[in-house]
C-alpha cells in the first residue's frame, strides 16, 4: 500500500493545519505504515483512496482519525525517570507555599494514553499522602487525539505496557487484573481530569499551574510553533512554577522568559521574574 506524493503533500498540510506537528518528507514509510488499518478498516483498497475520501469529505471524525494514527503516542509509566524524582523534590516546597489555599495543579500537557498523569497520581500517592486529603488536588491530563484519550479514562494498560516504567509493586498496588490487562485504581483515576486540548490553539479555560509537563511533543513542531507554544504557557505557569519538557527538547536559542534550572538528572524551566504575574 504506497501513497503518491501528492496525496503524501496533502496529508502533510492536513497534519500541520489540524495539530501543528509538521512531518518530515522522508517519513512517507511511517505515513503508509500508520494509515494502512485506517484504510483496511474503511473497506478502501489503499492509501491514496483513503486519502481521496479526506479530500472530499466534510467528516470531521475521519479528518481526526487520520490526524491521529499519524501521530506517534509512544510513552510509558514514569518515562525517563529523572522528571518525576525532581517533581518528588519540589513538591515539599511547592506545598508549603500552597499551605494556606490548599490546591495544587498539575498539567500533563500532551498525555497520550494516560502513563504520564497516572505516573503522577501514584507519585503523589507514594510520596505525598497527607495532601491528598483536604486538599484540592487536580491532574489536569490533556491531549490532541481523542483516540489517546479514551484509552486514557479506559486506564487499560498491557502486560507490556505495565513492564514499561512500573515495578511488581507498585502495579500490584496501583492496578487491579482486568480480563488480561490491568485497571488503574480508583485513587488515582480521581485524580486526573481528561480533556481534549489542542497546543496550537488558545486554551483560555486552564486554571494556573503549579507544574506543567510538556513532554516529547515540542519536538514534532517547527520552531516559531514551539515559540508560540511556549510562550502561551508562560501565562498559565503560576510565576513559582516549574515547566517539564522531554529529554531531547531544549529552549536553547529561543529568548521568551524561562530560566533553566537544574533538577535530579534533568533540568526544568520558570517564569523569568516580571512583576505583574501572580503568585
Ligand atoms: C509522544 S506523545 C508524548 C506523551 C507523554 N507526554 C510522554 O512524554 O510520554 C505526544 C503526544 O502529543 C500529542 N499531540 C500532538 N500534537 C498535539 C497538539 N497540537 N495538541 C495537543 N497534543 C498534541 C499526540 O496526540 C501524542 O499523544
């Protein structure tokens, strides 16, 4: 199942029209590889008449079934570690500041199926009991694909899926046997809030965040996206909170207000200082 590289042209301004994420020419394989069940679920005999039906129809849920089996969704549970010990290590300090209001909000800002926000459910858990009641605590988990986020609320996850990132004990404690598969627990299902959030768009309802986890999404966008991206975050940040991006994402080079810090093993970024946001 090839696709011609008009139809491949075509997918490629739908994908950054809809998402943002723009899409390398050499990536046609990945193109055919993700939307060939697309095809084959809708009865079509290849790529390039799945791609003629987008052209002509005015089906927004095709439109986001295609965008999102081009997207890649790959993560896993407490993925690269080292972010999750720095939040460990902020959160005391973050709570205190936050004594008297008793909220705390975390945003996983691109959360695919679900490992990063429960990861930080379990987190809060495992390390921070005491605030977890009588506290107002919210995971804010959003994504683009509504696909992502149904299995996200399903919170489903494999044997494989489970072996990425979770000891025998801590998925002992956190999930229950599912027909084959294994359930989140109630205790951190309550804490995460799902929703669809597109970056590229404004996203005006988000309270202010303590902590926002922008992780191994900037990198599928192009540069002035990614500026834009991160300069709108900057006012959902509360000016002491700490922004998370993935391993290989950096602010290097751009000039819009964050300082980077040092964590445990990985770094993070705050508002740089202005005088009007508030705390
Ligand atoms: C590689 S996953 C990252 C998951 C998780 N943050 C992690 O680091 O493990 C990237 C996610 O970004 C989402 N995404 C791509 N473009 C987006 C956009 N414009 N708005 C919101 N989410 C988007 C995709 O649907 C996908 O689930």
């Amino acid at each position: 199942m090839k696709i011609s590289s008009p139809q491949f042209a075509f997918l490629r301004t739908l994908l950054k029209r809809v998402s943002g994420v723009s899409l390398d020419e050499s990536k046609q394989y990945l193109v055919e590889a993700r939307l060939r069940p697309v095809a084959r679920q809708r009865g079509l005999d290849d790529i390039d008449a799945l791609v003629t039906l987008l052209r002509n129809t005015s089906d927004p849920h095709l439109v986001d079934e295609v965008v999102c089996a081009m997207m890649t969704h790959e993560t896993s549970f407490f993925r690269d570690k080292a972010p999750f010990e720095t939040i460990a290590r902020m959160l005391p300090e973050v709570i205190k500041r936050r004594g008297v209001m008793k909220q705390l909000v975390i945003w996983s800002a691109a959360c695919s199926t679900g490992q990063e926000p429960y990861s930080l459910a379990m987190l809060l858990h495992e390390r921070f009991p005491t605030i977890l009641s009588g506290w107002r605590v919210r995971i804010i988990a959003s994504d683009l694909s509504q696909i992502a986020l149904s299995r996200a609320r399903e919170g489903l996850y494999s044997e494989l899926e489970t072996s990425r990132g979770l000891t025998p004990v801590l998925r002992n404690k956190y999930f229950r046997p599912l027909q084959g598969r294994w359930s989140i627990a109630q205790n951190c299902r309550s804490l995460v809030e799902f929703r669809q959030l597109n970056l590229t768009q404004p996203w005006q309802t988000m309270p202010p965040c303590d902590l926002i986890l922008l992780r191994n999404v900037l990198l599928y966008f192009d540069v002035p996206t990614r500026i834009d991206v991160l300069t709108r975050m900057k006012q959902t940040l509360r000016s002491d909170g700490g922004l998370f991006l993935g391993g290989a994402e950096t602010m290097l080079g751009m000039d819009i207000g964050y300082e980077r810090k040092s964590g445990t093993g990985c770094s993070y970024y705050i508002p740089l200082k202005t005088p009007t946001r508030a705390a």
